[in-house]
C-alpha cells in the first residue's frame, strides 16, 4: 500500500462512484480513507475490507441512485465511472457510449445539487482538448458543460480533473493500449498496430493517486511516446525479464521503471487465476 503511512491524512468518508472500475479499485485498495461507499453495476470484481459498503445498481436508475446519497453520510465525491470505448466504428453503440458517460453524470448532479457543502471530484478525458471527434470526446465535452453549469447555479464544489492515460496494475480492459501490448507480449501474440506513429501521453496509477491525494505537482509523472515506440520498450522489457541471468534495474520515475512494475503485476495476475491465452 503506498500511503500506509498517512492514514491521519484520510479521515474521511467517500463516496465513490464507479469502484470496479479500473481506477475506482486503486483508490479502494491504496488509499486508507475512514470509510467507502462503493458503488457499481453489479457485484464482480468486489474487494472486501472493513471500511466498504457496497451497493449494486444501475447509475441511471435516479430514483434509487438519490435514495443511496441520500441514506449516507460522506465527506466528499469520487466520480470515476465511464465507458472508456474511444473508437469511431461504424458498429458503436453510440447512445450507450453517450448514455454512459454523460446522462450519468447528469444523476448524479442531480442527487447532489443541494449538497454544497461535499467536495466533488470529477474524471474527464484529454480528448476534449483533441481535434478528434468520437462519440466519447462529444460525451466527455458535454459533461465539462455539467460541471460549469452545476458549479454556477448551484454552488457545487467540482473539480473536474482532466487524465491522460493512465496505466498500471488492476486495469483489465484490454481495449486499453498498454494492457493489450502487454498481454499480447506475455502470450506471444502477433501485434497489429493502427497510427502506431501516433504520440500519447501515460500518467503510472500510483503517481496519479499521489497527485491526488497528496497534492503533489504533476511534473515529471506524464510520459509522451508513439505508440511504436511503447511496444518496443514493453518488449525490450520482457526480453530483459526472460534472462534470469542479468540482474534488471530501472531508473525511478522513468517509464521503463512504472511499465516494469506494470507488466510483473499481469504476470502475477495471468499466473495467479491460471490464464492462458
């Protein structure tokens, strides 16, 4: 756990929305807040400890959403649920991918519009301030709206944080470049890259958590590389990794350093629940 020496820092009750996703189960797992109010579409992928309660639903369901914020006590909004699919496809579920990010958030503004006194922190994308236009980035604007209209009628304290991509261990959605470059290198699968010319920037989960909760400035924690350029470093990796007889050391705060640990983290996963592929 990397902030089991701050637990005085986090004497708060959370309400955190969207705890199975892939950054909701680092905030549960590595940050020792008082107490959590877990709250998913359904129970796969539960962590038990002491301080959680769970509850189980579908977000725009408003009725009950309200009757859970309103049945509990916290002291701030964690709101990390969306359907991350970023593809222009012509088979897209475009009012899913709509539904899912935008009129979810909306609920959930909803049930806390006279909550002023709640701290609210809201995930966006980068792709907003991309010239490329997917369903997700039109979603993702139109909730930056949400928030500039909520923060202003209603006094609600938003932060909306806007993430580049984030990588690290518990991420199981394969759609996602660094899971699936992984996966496809401990299984020597074939890998087919689209716009593999194409530069993205990579924040390691830990580092996001620490800018988070321990206000701590983003330098020198975003990574740029092609997406050429991070298969070839996860393959180097993994070279290193098959020869036992040299002993691998990586730099700190280097990509190298965060994709290593990240890519032991899959081994241990694949291994652990006896994956094969």
């Amino acid at each position: 756990m990397i902030f089991q020496n701050f637990h005085t820092r986090y004497n708060k009750r959370i309400l955190l929305i969207g705890s199975n996703s892939f950054l909701g189960k680092n905030i549960i797992s590595e940050i020792p807040y008082k107490k959590i109010i877990c709250i998913q579409r359904n129970n796969k992928n539960i962590i038990r400890k002491k301080n959680l309660k769970y509850y189980f639903l579908d977000l725009k369901l408003f009725k009950k959403l309200k009757k859970i914020i309103n049945d509990n006590i916290f002291d701030k909004v964690i709101i990390c649920c969306a359907d991350n699919n970023n593809t222009i496809n012509l088979n897209n579920n475009n009012i899913k991918i709509f539904n899912d990010n935008t009129n979810i958030l909306l609920n959930i503004f909803e049930c806390l519009k006279f909550k002023k006194k709640i701290e609210i922190l809201n995930f966006t994308s980068s792709e907003v301030l991309k010239k490329k236009i997917t369903i997700y980035s039109i979603s993702k604007n139109t909730n930056n709206k949400l928030c500039e209209f909520y923060k202003k009628n209603y006094n609600l304290k938003i932060k909306n944080i806007i993430l580049t991509n984030v990588f690290g261990g518990n991420d199981l959605n394969f759609n996602r470049i660094v899971p699936f470059l992984i996966r496809c290198a401990i299984f020597n699968k074939k890998i087919i890259l689209k716009n593999s010319s194409y530069k993205l920037k990579f924040i390691y989960i830990e580092n996001l958590l620490k800018i988070l909760t321990l206000k701590l400035k983003n330098k020198y924690l975003n990574h740029s590389i092609t997406i050429l350029g991070l298969k070839k470093k996860i393959l180097y990796i993994m070279r290193l990794k098959k020869n036992k007889r040299k002993k691998i050391y990586f730099k700190k705060n280097t990509l190298n350093f965060y994709l290593f640990n990240t890519i032991s983290w899959y081994e241990n996963y694949f291994k652990k629940n006896n994956i094969k592929i």
